[in-house]
C-alpha cells in the first residue's frame, strides 16, 4: 500500500469520524447549527479527497475528464459550506460580500457544466504520469477555457471575505475571540491560499503536482474541529457551574421556604420548584396547569388573584398578592407571591416568573399579636372607665332625678280634679327625653366595655370627636379644663374601628388634664384641631401643661409614665393601634405657641371612590 492510499485513506476516515462525532451533537440538540454545518463539510472534504484519489489513479482522458467535471461540485460545496459555518460561528463578515462570494461559486459551477470538459479545460488532451509519495499519478495536460479564471477569482473573493471575517472577530478585544480569529482564520487563509496555488500549477502546467486540495481542507476541519471541541468544554464547564449554581439556589430557597413557578405564556407550560408544588399539594410528575392553580385556591381570593394575574400581562409586569391555598386534608395556608412579566420584541406577554412564600406561621403570628393587642386596648379602656366612674355617674344621676322629679309631678297633675292632661304631656315629653339622655349614656358605656373583635369602615371623624366630647363633659368640667375644638365644615372621613379610635382620643384628653393639673384653673385650655393634610386626616390635642421629656419618643416606652399611679402602658397602646391603622400618633413641644405639648394623630383620609 502506498503512502497516496494511506494518506488520503486516513484522511477521508479522519473527516468521516469527525462528521458522525457532530452530527450526532446536532441531533440532539437541532439549536447546534455550527455542529451541523462542521459535520456537512467533514463529509464534503471526504468526499473530494475521493475525486482527488480517484483522479491521480485515473488511466485514460475520459475517465479524468469525467471526475475533474464532477470534482467541482463537492469543492464548490464546501467553499460555500465554510462560508456559511464562518458567518454563522464568527457572527463577522460583510452580508453583501457574503452573497457576492456564494453567487460566484455558483456562477463557476453552472459554467463548469456548460463547458465541453470542465471549468478548467476546453479538452485534456494528454495524462501525464510521474512518481508521487511512492505510486504513479495523472495530471492533466490540455487546453485551458477563459472561465478558469472565473474560479480562480471566486477564490480570490474567499479569501477576502475570510481576511474581513477574521479582521473583525480580531477587533473585539476579547481573547477568547482573538484566539478564535488567529487560529480558525489563519487556516482558513492559509489553507486556502494553499490549495489556489496548487489548483492554478495543475491547470497551467507550469510545475506538475497532482490535486491535493482536500489535505489543506483536511487542516482546516481539524482547525475548526478543535475549537468546536473547546466551545464544547466550556459549554461542559458551564453547564457544571450553573448545575453549581442551581443547587445553591434550591439550597437557598429551601432554607428561606421559597417555591418558584415559570409559565410560558406562548406555550402555555409551567414548570415549578419541588417546594413550590409541596406549597400547593401537586406532586413532582403532576402536570400544572393555571386552572389547577386556581382550584387550590380559596374562593374568596380566586377572583382577585385572576385579576391581578391578568392585570400584570396588560400593563406594567409586576404583581405582588397574598391569597390562601385549601388543599384537602391540609390546614388553611397562607401564601404571598411576586412576580414579573418578560416581553417579547414585539411586548408581547412571553414568560411569567414568580416566587412564593408560606406565610401562614407569619399570620398566625399576627392574628395572636392582634388578639393580645385588643385584649390589652379593652383592659385600658375598663381602667380608664374606671377614671370617668365619677362623670358617668354624674351623667347618669342627671337625668335619673329629673325623671323622678318629673313623675312626682305628673302624679300631682293626675290627682287634680279634673287632671291636667296639657301638662301631663309636657313632663311626659321630657321624661322620654331624659330616659333617652341615660340610654345613650348607656349604651356608649357599654360600646367601650364590649370585648369584640375589630371592624374597620368609613367613619366620620367629626362625629368620633363629638361624641369623646360628650363621654367627659362633666370630667372637663369637674377639672375646670375648657377646650376649644376646631372642626372643618366638611366631613372628613377615616377607615377604621369606632370604639378603638374612640379610646386613644379619651386617652389624649385624659392625659392632657393630668399635664395641666398643676396649673391654675385659668391656664387649663385645651384644644383638638382636625384638619385634611396630604391626603390624610390630622387630629392634634393640644395642652398647656407640663410638657414633654427631652426624648418627646420616650413617652410611647412601654411602662414609662410621669403619673404617680400611672402604667405606662396607654400611649404605647394608642400608636399600636393607630399604627394597625395604618397610621401615625407622634408628640412634640409647643414651643413659640406657649406651654404643653401636642399630640398628632394622621390616618389615610377616605374619599367617596375609596371601596
């Protein structure tokens, strides 16, 4: 066996091997466009590595003649192949010059089939044979047809799309791709330059050599097969790193009870995290789907949680919702979530990413501090009832002797002869009057010494302040404190619960007499100013009393009191529900306006639109 069967043997196998190594690549991953194209041109250098056996073997004119014609069509292949692979893998070149260089290769091969012989000879008219690597070759001797330089010029054109491909992927400065540029583009350059010259000694005769194109091919697959192979381990390094990363994230997300959800919004698919299924009771092979989500769902928040789903998609991306999740022979849970929509180019919905978090622990948490914090507001309020058992008294036994008073008189009117029916009715008049007086009285006793759970509605707090206003009238009164209040006109409103705004008024008021029990019976003035401000409502009690430690904060401590008696427990318990309010209690010095300090109460205002 020779070293031509050898080599060209070795090669074709070598190109062959390469081309199932990255067509099997390709088919499992048909995204792989570079590995297919790698694997087409391995194929095709084979293949024209066999013409070029094939023809220095050759022993008459027509069967040279016959593969030199069909030679061209597995060169002009690959010349067209590699401009392809190198647009595609560099992402550099010219498009116009890419186009310019694939036309004219089809250009040479159309003309190689419309000469008598070929594109290079009008008609071989001798072989002429001479020892090569040990066996004897053909080359041919004829006559050369004017569209070899059409051929020779393609190549020409190749070359310089390679040299503008390689210039640009050099200019990005980055070394992954100058490595790329110097060694992919400097074989292709080479390699080529190579094989032109071997094609125009051949087809001029002025040097016989025998066709040996294919072995430069053979370089620059090998080129390119190396750095596919180091894509395809920094692909594999990658991979490992983000396998890495994935479960330090699944570590990271379990620690901190996280589920996460992606939904592909074209596709209509959903994949989720283990956690995120255990979450909403769907086992690790059970297919989701947005109506079994939904059907885990309570039916008061399945609506809501809908719309807001369906709000993200159409307008801003974002959504932020807590909703609870009933899952058979599970207790009620509770679950927030946040998520954010990506676009497409044309901003269209495409994918929807989203993590969730059980809070029921967190809510069961809050339900006790709410529970412990109205317990603790109703005791205040029965001690500070305790504080007005002299006014209510007072209330009380106003109306109770006139009414007796009234009826002793209605009973001397009765006995009269005739009776005195007229006057009768006047002191029935008022003795329903007085009864009604006791029964309001009455009645907001025993709002305040009710034990209920909160309710939050629109109330009016002109009516909150009136009616605190009447509960201490005597007590003001007995203190000798008179109190300018200053209401707007308008009606202002706030969402809240009656009794408990209530409370931290009569606690305000009831702190401001005790600042100002030292002053003398002039100087003890109070007043309650309520006015809109940015949206919200401003109530402030203001005194003309001892005034405010250095650290005006220092009043709303737990246990920290300037009474005697006092627990230091009633201003801690006002900001705590003003804060449930969502609002704010806060206290500053008077100042340039005179002795005492004012305490402010703010609270969101609601307006008529407000649900």
């Amino acid at each position: 066996m020779s070293w031509v069967t050898v080599i060209w043997s070795m090669s074709a196998s070598a190109c062959l091997t390469l081309a199932v190594v990255h067509g099997s690549i390709w088919f499992k991953n048909r995204a792989a466009h570079a590995n297919l194209l790698f694997a087409m041109m391995a194929v095709l250098v084979a293949v024209f590595g066999m013409f070029e056996f094939l023809l220095m073997r050759s022993t008459t004119i027509a069967e040279y003649s016959w593969l030199h014609r069909w030679g061209h069509v597995p060169a002009e292949l690959l010349i067209i192949s590699m401009l392809v692979f190198v647009r595609l893998y560099f992402g550099t070149g010219r498009a116009w010059l890419f186009w310019l260089v694939v036309g004219w290769r089809l250009l040479a091969l159309a003309l190689n089939f419309l000469s008598p012989t070929s594109l290079n000879f009008t008609e071989i008219t001798a072989l002429r044979q001479f020892a090569f690597l040990g066996e004897t070759v053909s080359v041919p001797v004829g006559i050369p047809t004017p569209w070899a330089r059409i051929g020779e010029s393609g190549i020409l054109l190749t070359l310089i799309f390679f040299a503008d491909a390689t210039v640009s992927l050099y200019r990005r400065r980055n070394t992954r791709e100058r490595h790329r540029a110097l060694f992919v583009g400097g074989s292709l350059l080479a390699c080529i330059g190579g094989a032109m010259v071997i094609a125009i000694l051949n087809h001029t005769g002025l040097f016989p050599v025998p066709y040996c194109a294919s072995l430069f091919f053979l370089l620059i697959v090998l080129a390119m097969a190396y750095e596919l192979g180091q894509d395809m381990l920094n692909a594999a390094e990658i991979a490992r790193e983000l396998g890495e990363t994935e479960q330090r994230m699944t570590l990271a997300t379990e620690a901190a009870n996280l589920g996460i959800w992606i939904r592909d919004v074209v596709r209509n698919e959903v994949w989720a995290s283990d956690k995120w299924r255990e979450m909403f009771g769907f086992t690790k092979s059970e297919p989701i789907d947005l109506n079994g989500f939904f059907q885990r769902l309570h039916p008061d928040d399945r609506e809501t949680i809908r719309q807001t789903l369906a709000n993200a998609l159409e307008r801003d991306g974002h959504y932020e919702a807590e909703y609870r999740v009933m899952i058979p022979g599970q207790p009620l849970r509770w679950i927030t979530s946040r998520g954010r929509v990506e676009f497409n180019g044309n901003g269209k919905p495409a994918c929807v990413r989203s993590v969730s978090m059980d809070i029921t622990q967190h809510k069961q948490a809050d339900l006790e501090i709410q529970l412990q914090r109205e317990a603790l507001a109703h005791l205040s309020r029965v001690t500070m009832l305790g504080e007005l058992s002299g006014s209510l008294a007072h209330e009380l036994n106003q109306p109770l002797a006139i009414i007796l008073t009234n009826a002793q008189a209605l009973q001397r009117l009765l006995r009269q002869s005739p009776p005195d029916i007229a006057g009768a009715n006047e002191i029935l008049q008022d003795i329903v009057g007085e009864d009604r007086r006791a029964s309001e009285v009455i009645r907001r006793l025993r709002a305040l010494l009710k034990h209920e759970e909160s309710t939050r509605q629109p109330l009016s707090m002109n009516e909150i302040i009136e009616e605190v206003l009447r509960i201490v009238r005597t007590d003001l009164s007995g203190r000798g404190v008179t109190v300018q209040r200053v209401l707007p006109d308008r009606v202002l409103k706030v969402l809240g619960d009656r009794i408990q705004l209530q409370q931290v008024l009569l606690n305000l008021i009831f702190n401001a007499c005790d600042a100002m029990s030292s002053n003398p019976l002039a100087d003890r003035r109070m007043s309650i100013v309520m006015t809109h401000h940015n949206e919200s409502v401003r109530v402030s009690v203001s005194d003309t009393g001892c005034g405010l430690p250095l650290e005006a904060e220092q009043v709303f401590k737990p246990f920290y009191s300037t009474k005697a008696h006092g627990l230091g427990l009633g201003l801690p318990i006002c900001r705590s529900i003003i804060l449930a309010h969502q609002g704010r209690l806060w206290a500053e010095a008077n100042g340039a306006g005179g002795p005492g300090s004012t305490f402010h109460i703010e609270l969101p205002a609601v307006t008529e639109e407000t649900p």
